[in-house]
C-alpha cells in the first residue's frame, strides 16, 4: 500500500449501505459507504481467504459468505468467529467527488 493516498472511487459508485471491492497497489480493500461516511478494511476474511464483498452488510458489521465470521467495518474489530484476527483498517478522504485511501492504521 503507497504511503500516500490514491484515489480508488467515486463517491456516485457507492449508495448508502453499499460495499465495493477497489484495489490500491497489491491491496484489495473493502470500501464501504455508511449513511454517507465511507471506511475502507481489508476486504478478504481473516479466518479463510474469501472476498468480504461478497458477504453481507448489516449496519456497522459485515459478514463473512463462507463461515458467517462478522467484522466491524469502523475498527476491523472481530465481532463473531470463527475469525479471531481482526482486520486492517485504512485511512479514508474524501475529495470533491474522489474517494481516497490512504495508510493502514
């Protein structure tokens, strides 16, 4: 992941309650729009190698498709296992229309 932010979407990609995967370098992030404030996580499941994108966004929590693992999408945090490693989480900007990610953390 650059150290600097890159722009990966627009904010017309994404409705509210809506996930998108985008990619940033060799990065596949997991971007999320909730109730109009974006977040951005690692979007392949820590417990097995599955695309978040897939699973299923219920408010502040997403799940997991394949073992109904649930992550918070503000923090990573694990919220449900079988996944006991919480995600990275990535800096999120929004300008003009852009949708930038920038560094862990």
């Amino acid at each position: 992941m650059p150290a600097d932010f890159v722009k990966v979407a627009q904010t017309s990609d994404l409705a509210p309650g809506q996930m998108k995967q985008v990619q940033a370098g060799d990065e596949l992030i997991l971007l999320i729009n909730l109730d109009g404030e974006y977040f951005a996580m690692d979007d392949i499941c820590s417990h097995a190698y599955a695309p978040l994108t897939q699973g299923d966004l219920n408010g502040e929590e997403v799940e997991c498709p394949l073992h109904g693992s649930a992550f918070n999408v503000k923090t990573g945090e694990v919220l449900c296992p079988p996944a006991n490693q919480s995600l990275e989480t990535f800096a999120v900007r929004i300008e003009g229309d852009d949708i930038l990610v920038g560094p862990k953390g």
